[in-house]
C-alpha cells in the first residue's frame, strides 16, 4: 500500500491491535473520508489491523468511490455492514471493534444479525472510542494546507464585512450572521463548519448565542464566531467589535482578553501540557480580576470536526506535538452587558505555533 491513506490506515490499524479485535468496523462519514478519500454520503470500511481495508457503498456512488478510493476495495451494496464483513480476511467470529459514538442501539442490532446470518453470533464485539480520532489528530502536510486555505477564508470574509459596513446599528443579528456566510461562500468555502455566531450587547454574555431578531445598537459590543470548511477541513475564527462608545468595563475587558490570547498564542510550542497553556491565558483573566467570567476551555483541537482532540483546557491530560491544530479562545462573559471571545486557528509546528487566522485584533470601534 502507498499514498497518505494507506499510511493512515496502517496507523489505525497498528492502534488497533491494543484493543484485542482483529478488525474495526467504521461507520463515521468523516472517518471514513479520512481513511479513504471517498466522501459520499452512506457506506462503511471494514480496517483489519495490517491496514487492509475493504469499502462498500451503495450503486449512488458507484463511479465516486472508484475516483476518489481507488486503493482499497470496493463492495456496492445498500448493505453497507454486511458487504464490508462479507470480505473480512480473517475468522467470521473473530473479535470485532466498532465506533461506539457512532453506533446506535437500531445499527448494533442490525449488527448483531448480521454476525448471527454470517454464521457467527457469538463475535465478541468491542466498542471503542477515539481510534481513528488519535490518529486523525496528527495532520499532515496536505491536511494543515486545506485548513490554512479555510483560514483565509474566514478571513477574506471577515475583511470584506467590515469595509462593506455589514455590521451597524439597526441591523438584526439574523442578517449580520446571512452576510457573513454569504461572504465565506464567495471566498471559497464549501460551507460552514459550525452555525455562525452574532451575538449583540449582552446576548454577547452567551458564548453559544444563536442570531436572532435583536438589532445592533451603538454602545455596545459584538461578538461573532465563525468558520468555514475547505476540501472537508474546518477554520474557527472569533472577532469582538464596538459599535460606538462601548461602556469601560467592557473596554477594559477586552484588554485583557487580548493579552490573555496573545499571550497563549505565543505559548504555543510542541511539549507543553495543554492543561499549561489553558493556565497561561486564564493566569492573566483570572489576575486581573475577571476570572470568575471565563468559564469554558482556552481551546480545542480543529480539522475534520470544528471541535476535537486536543482539548486545551484546565483538565486535559494531552501534550501538543507538531501537527496538533488549535484553537486559542479566551473569553470574558459579563451578564446583562456583554461578552469579549478573541479566537484564531493556530498550527504547532517548528518548535512553536503559527496562527492561520490573520486579520487584526486590535480593538475596533465600527
């Protein structure tokens, strides 16, 4: 086998043999993607623990899966689980790993009869969490390029909002948010990797605001959370604004959440406890008072999903290593008037980190 999905599927397979199963049964679309390059939308692959792999997929993509996964084979098939068994090398009833996350208490049934028609009822299956997930942490040359490309579009996007003068007073939430999807698509996303957050005066105090009707208003702040997704890869990007004279102590705030960002930022290096970088930045919200508002993680790893491995946060047992992606996001959450999050996509790589979200963070007053 040659190429990056081979070696990504020999490493999932090599991960595997820890586990006790001599095959992992995966059914997550985006692993599948990661493992295969096929990026329909139904099928599973079957990986045994020397990396070979079989794909089925149903007759939609009969001609996709041979473009986009000519180097594992192929079953075409409505029936995704049996078709991948039906070519296992090994044993019927060997032991049998799955994605646990993945698999619901309808699709473990209709595992356990196919096993059962296969002659095999008692196949110890093994649920497991995270396999491929470890392996797809690591990202590669090809995999932080497509996630730079998002990056720059997020921030072609973000440019475009602010000298077009999307964001002013008067303007619903709804729309701000419509702009800026709007934007990322003309930038060159192929979506959104998560729904965009606009969240106005003190709606900017819920991290996880959804837009709504509320209208922008001079004197206040605006926090928007977006990202976009290139070739299957996510950017996450978070931006806070004025609109007018914004009150002090939301001014004051912001300072602070900009020293506490740039400072975990420049704290970026492969070796560092994750749960040490989270400390960098909260150090410096926490000292100057503000602490008690800042009360989710620093970060989280980016790439396929908008949120996975590494967490950067208080409790994380990880270490970052090059090729780790991040996001670094302190917040401050101040109830009833408002909310700062300052966010860019950083890269570990060359003994320290490369932030790909560029525009300016400097405060600005619209």
């Amino acid at each position: 086998m040659t190429g990056r999905f081979a070696d990504r599927r020999e490493a999932v397979g090599a991960a595997l043999v820890d586990t006790g199963a001599t095959a992992l049964l995966v059914t997550d679309p985006r692993n599948i993607a990661y493992l295969t390059g096929f990026r329909g939308s139904g099928g599973a692959v079957l990986v045994e623990t020397d990396g070979q792999a079989v794909l089925c997929t149903d007759s939609r993509y009969e001609l996709q899966v041979v473009e986009q996964a000519p180097d594992v084979g192929h079953v075409i098939s409505r029936e995704y689980v049996s078709g991948v068994l039906g070519r296992r090398r090994g044993r019927a009833d060997a032991p049998l790993a799955v994605e646990a996350d993945e698999l619901t208490l309808t699709a473990a049934s209709a595992l356990r009869r196919t096993l059962a028609d296969a002659g095999a009822p008692d196949t110890r299956v093994i649920e497991t969490s995270g396999v491929v997930e470890q392996v797809r942490r690591r990202k590669d040359d090809s995999e932080v390029a497509l996630i730079e490309r998002a990056c720059a579009v997020v921030d072609d996007a973000w440019t475009h909002l602010l000298t077009s003068g999307a964001i002013a007073a008067g303007r619903s939430e709804r729309d701000v948010a419509a702009d800026l999807e709007h934007a990322m698509r003309r930038a060159g996303s192929d979506g959104v990797a998560f729904e965009t957050i606009v969240a106005s005066g003190p709606n900017g105090a819920h991290p996880h605001h959804v837009p709504g009707d509320r209208l922008l208003a001079d004197g206040e702040l605006v926090v928007l959370d977006f990202g976009a997704m290139v070739g299957g890869y996510s950017s996450d990007c978070t931006r806070t604004v004025a609109l007018g004279q914004a009150p002090g102590r939301l001014i004051d705030a912001y300072t602070v959440v900009l020293e506490a960002q740039l400072a975990g930022v420049a704290a970026v290096r492969p070796g560092i406890a994750c749960s040490d970088l989270d400390a960098v930045s909260r150090g410096i919200i926490d000292s100057a008072g503000y602490g008690g508002y800042f009360g989710h993680s620093l970060g989280h790893g980016v790439g396929l999903d908008v949120h996975e491995a590494p967490a950067v946060s208080s409790r994380s047992t990880s270490t970052l290593s090059d090729g780790d992606v991040i996001t670094i996001e302190p917040g401050i959450y101040l109830p009833d008037l408002g909310g700062i999050r300052i966010e860019d996509t950083v890269a570990v790589s060359g003994g320290g980190g490369r932030s790909l979200t560029t525009t300016s963070k400097a405060f600005s007053v619209l």
